[in-house]
C-alpha cells in the first residue's frame, strides 16, 4: 500500500524524490539535478513528455538519494485520467528502485483541485501496485511505502480534509483489490458456495447485510432459467442478496446493482474451445464488480441505498445440464428457448434482475457483466458496452466516467434489433444470431427490466486484461467499481 501524507518530511529525509515536470519548464530548484536533467535534455534522453520517465541521482550530505522525474508533457494537456496513468507508470519505477520513503513535489495541474489531484496521484499508485502471487513460492512483500509531500504549497486548513479524501480512496482501492482478489481466484476456488462465502465476510467487514438462498430456496422463487443454467454442475447455485441502507429517511429510494456471477464458464453443451475457456473463472467479473461498489459504498458509509445481487453458478457438461433445444420458463414467468447454452450469463441476469425488482423493490437498475465478446469485438478490450432504456440514467453514468477515466459507450437500441431474439415457439430465444451480439444480448436482459430505469453494462472486453497497462495490472482489473460508486456519490 502507498501512503500518501502532507508535510511530514522534507526531501532530505527520504530515499527517493518523485519530481513531476510539464515539458515547457524543464527545469528545478535543486542545482544537482538540474544540471543532470540538462544534461539529459541536451542529448535527447528526456524531452518531458507525457509518461516519460528518467531515474537520476543526487546527493544529500554524503548520502545518494534517487530521483525520479516524471514528464508530463504539455500542461493544457494533462487530465485526470493522464494524471492516473502517469502515477500508474511512477509506480513501476519506485517498486524497480525499492523506494520506501519518497517526497514528491506537488504540482498544480489546470482544472483539477489539489484535493482531487492527491487523490488521483494516490488511486494511480495503488491500483498500479496490485500483485495477485499467492500461490508463488516467491511472493512479492506487502510493503507500507510512504510519499510525502510539502505542505507549502498546500493549504493548512484544509489539509485534514485532504487526508480524509485520501481515505476514501484508499477504501475504494482496497475494495478493487478485493474484487480483484476474488476473480483472479481459480474456479477451484471459488464456486458458487464460497463466493457466498466471501460476500458474508465482506458484509462483517464492511457493514452491509448479506442474505444467502440456496437451490432449494432458489428453486422456491420460480428461477428456472438461472436454475437451468446450474443444473450441469455438482457445485449448487447460490443466490447472493446485499443490502446496504445508507439513506434510512428515505428507505424506498432503493438502487439495484446486479453482476453475472458464473464462477466457471464452460459453455455447457455448446462447449468452448480450450482457448476459450481458459479465462472463465473470470466470468463472475461483474459479480466482483457490484461486490467491490457495495463495499467501497458502505466503507465509505455513503447516504445511498443500495441493493445487489448476484445469481452464481457454473455452466458445465453433465447429466444433468440443460441442453441446445431446450425450452426453459424465467422468474418472470418468459419462455425461452435456448439455442446455445455457452450464453448462460443472460439468463441467470434476468431473474436476478426479477428478483431485485420485484422482491427487493428497487427503483432503478444497473447489471454488470463479462457478457458477450461481441462486445470486445464492437468496442476493443478497454471499453465498456452499454445498453440502456434511459438516457438520463446514461449520462449519470458517463459524467461518473469522466471523473473516474473508465471507458464506457452506448451502444444503439433501435427495436428492430428486438426482432432478433424473437422466437417461433417461445417468448424470447437466448440468442440473437451473428450480428450486433452485444446489444441483442443487452436488449435480452432489457426485457425483464418491467418499467425501471435501466442500464446495463458489458465489461467482457475491460474485466480481465491479457496485459498489464499502466495503472491497470494483467488479469483482473476490478472494471467499473470506481464508476458505479462514483455515479451513486454524485447524486448526495
Ligand atoms: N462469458 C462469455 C463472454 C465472454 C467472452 C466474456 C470472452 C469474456 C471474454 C459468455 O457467456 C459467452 O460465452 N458469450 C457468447 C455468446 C454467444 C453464444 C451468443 C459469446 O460471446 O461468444
Ligand atoms: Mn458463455
Ligand atoms: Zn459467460
């Protein structure tokens, strides 16, 4: 974890000094380093542009202290999102260097408040350090490493609300971990029972109710497609219900988060490649993500209602499992006929979703999850796809986005798309053929959502990356918890 304080130390008292520059002043109070960065310059080594970084020395009374500067390139440039990853990348240099004790200089960057910039620098470190080695027999240390920056340039008075901002974060940060945690988890692991496990200990932590029904339970709610999706598999379904009541005056001013929750995603009968399949212990990415939000949410004790639910379960082969043909009914009392079982997430969304509406009350709904790669295919790896019957409700989302830097789009709804999933001898089909997957499948979900406003959002692309970028570390990425807690503080 690093720890960002104010005015604590000066530069040299620390191992290490985090010097950020704008390209168009290259230039620092300090003689030494000066002259090594016009050095640089003079030969080309270091311009200052956008995430470029140079590791210098200096000497403080006999003692060599290491230099990072960071370039940032032009000023008019720099945005939040920059910023992030630019501390992302700040990251990587203090962990090569083993920093423990760093000053960073603080720089005024246009149009983003101190408070926001600590807050962003802090965000980018973290979400930059997240190792998930556990089961290496080298594993990394869990190191408390402390930055430090001059309180000159900072107002005193307003230092103490600084520290309490940092503290947010740092809950929002260690939330994602969490999250991160548990999708980066095998499926061995994590099934649906221990998945309900995890919930419960969060709940404990982090004060929020947790209810959980099992297949029986299940079954007693009239969830046949969820059910059917589970039936291939010896690990029982699990039913995760969260409740978090931040806002006691206005108890039935409820929102309802809902993640895909398949623990394991083999296809069922319509049986992914090996290829295919190695990834999808990843499949109850948007699980982890209304997980993380709840507990980011009650962590930071927001003045919201929030409820989530996550229906969990494997799709597998067996005996037991539903299969290509079969005709299977919905919560909501829909038919459907399911003309390939590897789309399971949409019917184990959609009475999830009757259940948040119809049993939990909720007023407004958004469902999360690592849905279709059609999505990944319309939009690339780091975009969210959105699908939605409210376009207030959508710019909530993206105004949350600009803030937070999460990459989000909507995709179109046009009803002639729901003609796709249009079946000859049910209600609705679980497929909508080759084209615009994405939105057909969106649009799938959309039909359980009754008169609620609704958003829904496929993350198949940013919830599990192959690569490491910048702030955002290889396999699970936590994608969407910053914007959905953002999205509900905004309306406090
Ligand atoms: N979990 C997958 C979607 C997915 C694929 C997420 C790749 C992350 C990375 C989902 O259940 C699925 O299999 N979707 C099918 C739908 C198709 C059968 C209509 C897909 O996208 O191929
Ligand atoms: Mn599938
Ligand atoms: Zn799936």
């Amino acid at each position: 974890m690093y720890n960002v304080w104010i005015k604590r130390k000066t530069s040299n008292e620390v191992d290490t000094i985090v010097l950020p520059l704008f390209e168009e002043k290259l230039q620092v109070e300090d003689k030494e380093i000066n002259k090594k960065l016009a050095r640089l310059k003079n030969k080309d080594q270091f311009k200052g542009s956008f995430g470029e970084i140079a590791e210098l020395t200096r000497n403080v009374n006999d003692v060599i202290q290491d230099v990072i500067i960071l370039g940032l390139g032009k000023e008019e440039d720099v945005n939040r999102e920059k910023l992030r990853r630019a501390f992302g990348k700040v990251q990587k240099t203090i962990e090569k260097l083993k920093s423990e004790e760093i000053f960073l200089e603080f720089i005024n960057i246009n149009n983003i408040s101190v408070e926001e910039s600590l807050k962003i620098i802090s965000e980018g470190l973290n979400l930059s350090a997240y190792k998930f080695d556990k089961y290496k027999k080298n594993k990394s240390e869990q190191k408390v490493i402390n930055i430090y920056i001059d309180g000159q340039e900072i107002d005193d008075i307003k230092i103490k609300d600084y520290e309490k901002s940092l503290d947010e974060t740092n809950n929002i940060v260690k939330s994602i971990y969490d999250a991160r945690d548990i999708v980066n988890e095998p499926a061995n692991v994590i099934y649906p029972e221990t998945l309900g496990i995890k919930a419960i200990e969060f709940g404990e932590k982090y004060n929020f109710e947790v209810e959980i029904f099992n297949d029986i339970e299940i079954e007693a709610l009239g969830m046949d497609a969820f059910l059917s999706v589970g039936k291939g598999s010896d690990n029982k379904p699990r039913l995760i219900i969260m409740r978090y009541f931040g806002d006691e005056e206005n108890k039935d001013k409820k929102i309802g988060l809902v993640g895909k929750g398949i623990t394991y995603d083999a296809g069922g009968y319509s049986i992914k490649s090996t290829e295919g399949m190695v990834t999808m212990k990843a499949d109850m990415g948007g699980a982890a993500t209304v997980i993380g939000a709840m507990c980011s949410i009650a962590k930071n004790k927001l003045k919201a209602n929030v409820i989530a639910v996550v229906a969990a379960c494997e799709n597998l082969i067996s005996g037991h499992a539903y299969k290509p043909g079969d005709i299977i009914n919905s919560m909501a009392g829909k038919t459907i006929e399911v003309l390939n079982t590897d789309a399971e997430g949409r019917l184990t969304l959609i009475d999830a979703i009757t259940y948040i509406i119809r049993n939990e009350k909720v007023n407004e709904v958004i469902d999360v999850a690592t849905l279709t790669g059609a999505a990944v295919v319309s939009l690339g790896t780091d975009v969210t796809a959105v699908v939605t019957n409210n376009n207030e409700f959508y710019n909530e989302l993206k105004k949350a986005t600009d803030i937070t830097g999460e990459k989000m789009w909507q995709m179109p709804n046009f009803d002639d798309y729901k003609k796709l999933i249009e079946s000859d001898i049910a209600d609705l089909k679980n497929i909508g053929g080759k084209y615009a997957g994405a939105i057909t499948a969106g649009l799938f979900v959309g039909e359980f959502v009754e008169n609620k406003s609704w958003l829904h959002l496929d993350i198949a692309g940013p919830a599990y990356i192959d690569s490491s970028w910048d702030y955002c570390v290889k396999g699970a990425t936590g994608a969407g918890i910053r914007t959905l807690y953002e999205l509900i503080k905004n309306r406090i």
